[in-house]
C-alpha cells in the first residue's frame, strides 16, 4: 500500500498565551493554507526563531497546542548553534531553548526546539491493512527518479482522525530529492 511523502518545513506550534505575547492580548491565527492533517492549517503568521548563531523567520501552524514548540531540521539546527534532538512531536523535555520574537513581544523557551522524527500518520484501519500498529518503527522505500532510497526508524502513528501520509523534514526530502508527488511504501 503506498502512501503520499510530504516535507514538513520547518514551523512552530505555539499555545495561546504564547501566541497572545508574540502578537498581542486575545490575538488569533489567521488560516492561510489547509494541511493535509484533518484541521490542521498553515497560518499567515510567521515569528523570529533565534539561536546563539542565527535566527529564522518560520510560520505558526495552527490551531493553537497546549505547549509551544519549533520543528526544524538538523541542518537549521545547526544554523542557529541549536543542539537539537530528534524526537517525535510534542516530546520537547530536555530539548533544546531558543528565544522567539514575534511583532508584540518574545518567549525565552528554555526547552521545545527538536527536529522532527519521520512518521507516517494513518488510521488504526490502515495500520491494521498494512499489517503495523501505532508507535511500531518501520523503514520506508522511496521511489524517485534520480535518488530512491529507505527510510529507516519511521514511526507509524495510527488515530482514527489522521489522514494517510508520511512526513519527512527538509534535509530527508533533499536527501531523495522528493520533489513533487513523491510516494512511499513500507518495507519488510
């Protein structure tokens, strides 16, 4: 069974009180672009990630999450002096700081800074189709024209709201030069 691979650039979720002092009291995401995850949204807000090398101007995605964290990849990691750990989304404990600065005010967050593990969303329905289960780590083919590859230590995360696709960040999809439609397919 093959499934839709999209590069996941990097972005942040925030909270509302975040949001509220990067962009001022009550403030709200406004919806430029759907995501292919059921409600999720490209905003058209975008804040100042800043390291001790660097900074980054990366968009919020929305809605708002119960905790604030920024997803980039290793290589913007590293463009900032960042030591951030790969993990998979919302496992921020112990990871690394940043200051954010949005055109109200900034957010020293000591911890929340990783790079996204690759995972596959899919529903506890296609899970058990492709024979995997929820958190299961499996390696993923890629075919494109000039770089095919497998993905290894790519986390399924199966939830009856999830829309069948996998997400690699930007340094994986240089790395198999997904450009386009690209599809994946677990293998054995």
């Amino acid at each position: 069974m093959k499934f839709l691979v999209e590069t996941s650039a990097r972005h942040a979720h925030v909270s509302q009180a975040d949001l509220e002092t990067l962009f001022g009291k009550g403030y709200q995401l406004t919806f430029r672009k759907a995501l292919s995850q059921p409600g999720q949204f490209a905003s058209n807000e975008k804040i100042t990630v800043s390291g001790p090398r660097g900074q980054l101007q990366v968009t919020i995605l929305g809605p708002a999450r119960k905790s604030t964290q920024v997803e980039l990849s290793m290589t913007e990691a590293r463009q900032l002096g960042l030591s951030a750990p790969v993990r998979e989304s919302g496992d921020t404990a112990g990871s690394a700081g940043c200051k954010l600065t949005g055109p109200e005010g900034e957010i020293e967050l000591k911890e929340g800074v990783i790079v996204a593990k690759r995972h596959i969303h899919m529903t506890p329905e296609e899970a058990e189709q492709m024979g995997v289960r929820d958190q299961q780590v499996v390696s993923v083919r890629l075919d494109t024209p000039n770089r095919s590859l497998v993905f290894g230590d790519t986390v399924v995360r199966a939830n009856p709201t999830y829309a069948l696709s996998m997400h690699i960040d930007t340094d994986e999809s240089n790395a198999a030069c997904a450009a386009g439609e690209v599809y994946g397919e677990i293998v054995r």
